[in-house]
C-alpha cells in the first residue's frame, strides 16, 4: 500500500500543476481577449492570471474548508429569514404568479 502512494504521488502532483497551468492560461486568454477591447484594460501575462485566479479562489472560493452545502442556516432559520425579507421587501412569489394571470 505504501508503495503505491509513493508511485502515485507524483502523478498526483503533476495533475494538480496541469491544472493550475491550464487555469492560470484560460484566465489570461479571456482577460486579454475581452478586458482590453470592453474596458481598455492591458493585456496580462501568466503569472498576473494565475495570481487573480488566486485571488478570485480566495475572495469568492474560500478554501474549502465550510463543507460543500449551499445553506448553512437550518430550514426552520431559513424560512424564517425568507418570511422576513418577503414582508420588507413586499415580494411574495405566490401573490405575484397570480395577479400575472
């Protein structure tokens, strides 16, 4: 068993910089295909893509480390919530499906 991790580490380890490598380059060909003509942005090289994908993982991905659910409220704080914000903001999805009919 031991073995075998050493003989899959490696492959592990090249996967995961393919990966990267892979990212890092499709960040930079839609920067450079998109920012300069919409917003006159320069072009960036790999390693400015890399680290915004970075930074982009850190602002918005987190590290993985909260589980993978999408709610972390208890549906009970949930609904809770969702009554509140439906009398703040006067939305009520059933009362608007039936005044469109």
């Amino acid at each position: 068993m031991r073995m075998r991790w050493i003989l899959l580490a490696p492959v592990v380890l090249v996967a995961f910089a393919g990966f990267v490598a892979l990212g890092g380059e499709c960040v930079k060909l839609l920067w450079n295909w998109l920012m300069p003509a919409i917003f006159g942005l320069p072009p960036i090289r790999f390693w400015q893509a890399l680290g915004l994908l970075a930074l982009a993982r850190i602002l918005f991905g987190g590290f993985g480390l909260r589980g993978s659910g999408r709610s972390r409220l208890e549906p009970k704080v949930r609904e809770r919530v969702r009554q509140r914000m439906r009398e703040r903001f006067g939305f009520d999805p059933v009362a608007g499906e039936n005044s469109a009919s």
